[in-house]
C-alpha cells in the first residue's frame, strides 16, 4: 500500500514538473512577444516623430508661401499705381 501511495505521489510531482516546465515556456514566448511589441512600438513612434516633422516642414512652406503670395501682392499693387 505504502508503495503504491509513493509511485501515485511521485506520478503527480512528474505531472506537476511537466506543467511548471510547460507555464516557464509558455511565460518565455509571452516574454518574446512582449519585446517585439515593445520593439514594434518605439519604430511606430520613430514613425510618428518623423510625420511630425514632416508636417511641421510643410507648414513652414505653407507660411513662406503665404508671405510670397503677400509680397507679389503688394508689388502688384505698386504697379498698378
């Protein structure tokens, strides 16, 4: 009887060995995951910065035209005078 209890007992400390080992596994594939979202991330706002500037660019070209279109204006205006 004592036997069997210690073969039952040590089938259980296998399975639960077997299922530690499988949760360590599945938490290092969580882990990967985790960095290529991380990774993912900080290229998406290398990406957003970039846009950022890009826009910032297109306003400066947008106010230099403004002042462009502003000063034909006015030497249109002399002309005519």
């Amino acid at each position: 009887m004592r036997k069997s209890v210690a073969f039952l007992m040590q089938g259980n400390a296998l399975a639960l060995q077997g299922n530690a080992l499988t949760l360590y596994r599945d938490a290092m594939a969580l882990q990967g995951h985790a960095l290529a979202l991380y990774r993912d991330a900080i290229a998406l706002q290398g990406h957003a910065l970039a846009l950022y500037w890009d826009a910032m660019a297109l306003q400066r070209d947008a106010l230099t035209l403004y002042w462009d279109a502003l000063a034909l204006q006015g030497i249109a205006k002399f002309n005519l005078l």
